[in-house]
C-alpha cells in the first residue's frame, strides 16, 4: 500500500500574519464593511505622490491649502509614520435607494448630495476602524494608527493598490462589487501582513462620468480641476461662488453626484447596508431651507457632514438655488434673505434676485437695500444685477 505525506506547510498551521489577517476580514465583515484589503506601505508608488505634487503646482487645489501644505506627508504612508509597515484598507457601501439625478428636475427642492444625508461618516467609520484596530493589537501585538479621510493620507490611490477599486477617469474610486459609492477608512500597523494584488482599471473608453459635469471640471481623464467643481465650490470653498458656475449648480446645495451617479459601474452597486449613513431621500423645499437660522441650521443637521458647512455658506447655496428655480413662489424667500445678516447669503439672495425678477421688482427692491448696504461683496451684486436688467 502506498505511504501517504502531508503537506508541511498544512500541518504547521497558519502563520501569526495569516491568522491577523483572517480575524482583521472576520471583524470587518462583522462590522459592517464591504471590502478590506492589504497593501505593504513599502510597495506604494512614488507616482501618486508625483501626481498630487503635479496637481497642486497646476492650481487644482483651489483653496484647500491644506493639500499644499500636507503633500510631503501624503506620498508615501511611511512619510506619515515612518514605522508602519502594512495598510489595512476598508470600505463601507453607501449606495442610495434611488438615482440621485432624478432631483436636478425639481428645482423648487434642494439637493444633497448622497454621502451626505445620513450622519457623519467620519465619525461613524473612525468608531467601527478603532474597535477593529483595538481587536488586532490585543490578538497579534503591534503598534496601529486609525485613519478616516482627515488626515495627510491617500485613501483612493491606497485603496486601489491594495486591490479594493480603481481611481476612475473622475478621480474617485470604482469598484466592481460597489460602484462608485465606497466610503474608506484606514489602519496602519506595524504587522507584516500578505498584501493583495492592485485592483486593474476598468474604465475602457467611457467617457460618462467626463460628459455629464456641468462645469467641465476635468481638464483631462484621471484629472480634476477643484476650481471648478461643484462638490468643491458647494463644500470646501469659503469664497462666493464664482459668477460663472451658479446657474450650473442647478439645485444643488450641498456636493454633487453627477459624476459618480452615470458610472456604469453602479449597476452592480448595492444600497446601503449600514442604517446611519442612510437619510432623507425626499429633498427639502429651497423656501423652508432659506427660513433657516442658526440655530436652526445646526439642529436640523446635528451629526451630519452639512453642519460643518456652517450655515452663512448653507444659506448662500441655498439662494444660489432659489436663483436658479426662477420659481415666483420663492420670491418671499429671496427678497428676506436680502436683508440677512450673513454678507454671503445677502449677495447670493441679491443675484437670485436679478435671475429670477423682472427689472421693475429688482430695481425696487435695489432703492429700498443699496443705500443701507455697508459689505463690498454685496454691493458688487447689487451692481452685477443693475447692469443685468438695464
């Protein structure tokens, strides 16, 4: 009879980073996360780094100097933390119930975008990462550093080099099981643990996600200008928004999906699982959003990305919107707005108020405001919108 012989590698078991490795994907699993894969800090590309340097030389940060002033630490994860030795990226699905472009045709509504009706991912994801992180340490040692969006660290070129999507030609991540809709968190530890292969781009010769943005935003595939685009101007940009992109917002008053939401990859895209990063579908009427006070404002959205707006910068793309709608029942809402005590939402009611009244009602409305108005921004609109209806 023949002897049979193991296999060695069969009978020692599994290895210390075979086994943090299995309890890292149970644990996630666990905790609500669609993906998680490895990549060995050593083995990430200079070129991303490179790209980024490119970008911010170009001006395609806008504002956000933060990104200038952070770039060096963003090349590399051992820029970052020297000893870190594997990255353990996450994604979480947040795939809406429905397309979110059918809002754009209610114009008398304003539009958030997806990621940001349910709570604060930040704080949702960085919770459930330092559970995880805290699990690891006590099973397999080692140092760990929780990541979630805010710090100096590359989430969408780390993602795609540890195998979880690719960065499409919008720059974001697109994931044959999920779409477009990933949110992503990270671990860095010390452990040496298996890496996983880089995920391929499957973007083909599709051009959607370049051809709908309504400010021709990408001045190349796998380039974004954040100059000019909306997610940006609605969201980050401190500064009014500039005259040549209002009417291309549209109803839009927090973010855009444009973008993400005519990817063909979102077919295979799931809504999302995890109930607080799930909120209102049903967009809020422009007229009840620009009664907001201050009070209000940070009542209404307790918890979630859109208070961090703050709601002088809420309120302004608000009537930016009510502009736009040219919706004579917003009228009232407009003209109060005119007299707020936020400069950015007076001279964003001033212009919605030149796009959607007749000359005879503006120029009323300018004899009873101009003479008390004391804020240069605001007494620029007011002559932009003079000279619109001579």
């Amino acid at each position: 009879m023949p002897t049979s012989i193991s296999d060695p590698a069969a009978a020692r078991g599994p290895t210390a980073a075979e086994r943090a490795r299995a309890d890292i994907e149970a644990d996630a699993a666990a905790a609500g996360f669609g993906a998680v894969r490895v990549v060995r800090a050593a083995d990430f590309g200079a070129l991303h780094g490179a790209r980024l340097a490119e970008a911010v030389t170009a001006g395609h940060h806008g504002d956000m100097e933060w990104l200038a002033d952070t770039a060096a630490r963003r090349a590399s994860p051992q820029a970052l933390w020297p000893d870190v030795r594997s990255v353990i990226m996450l994604a979480m699905n947040y795939g809406p119930r429905a397309d979110p472009l059918a809002d754009l045709t209610r114009r008398d509504r304003g539009v958030v975008s997806v990621y940001a009706r349910g709570r604060d991912y930040h704080d949702v994801i960085k919770g459930r990462l330092k559970g995880l992180a805290q699990r690891l340490v006590a099973r397999h040692g080692g140092d760990v550093k929780v990541f979630v969006d805010t710090a100096p660290v590359m989430e969408k070129p780390l993602a795609m080099e540890a195998g979880i999507g690719w960065q499409g030609k919008h720059t974001n991540l697109v994931s044959r099981d999920f779409g477009s809709w990933l949110f992503l968190g990270s671990i860095f530890t010390t452990l040496d643990l298996a890496p996983d292969a880089p995920a391929r781009d499957h973007c083909g010769s599709c051009r959607r996600c370049l051809d709908i943005c309504p400010t021709d935003a990408f001045p190349a595939p796998y380039r974004l200008d954040a100059r000019r685009c909306l997610a940006f101007l609605t969201v980050e940009s401190r500064e009014m928004i500039p005259l040549q992109f209002r009417r291309a917002m549209g109803n839009r008053i927090f973010g855009c999906d444009d973008c993400l939401a005519v990817c063909p990859w979102n077919r295979f895209a799931k809504v999302a699982s995890e109930v607080k990063l799930s909120g209102e579908d049903e967009p809020a009427p422009l007229a009840e959003l620009a009664a907001l006070g201050d009070e209000a404002f940070r009542k209404r959205y307790a918890g979630t990305p859109v208070k961090r707006l703050g709601r002088e910068r809420f309120v302004r793309n608000v009537m930016v919107a009510c502009g736009n709608a040219r919706d004579a029942a917003l009228a009232p809402s407009i003209v109060a707005a005119t007299a707020d005590e936020a400069p950015q939402v007076r001279a964003a009611a001033v212009w919605a108020a030149s796009e959607s009244m007749d000359a005879e009602d503006f120029r009323a409305l300018r004899v009873a405001r101009e003479p008390h108005e004391g804020h240069q921004l605001v007494k620029l609109e007011w002559a932009r919108g003079d000279a619109c209806r001579r």
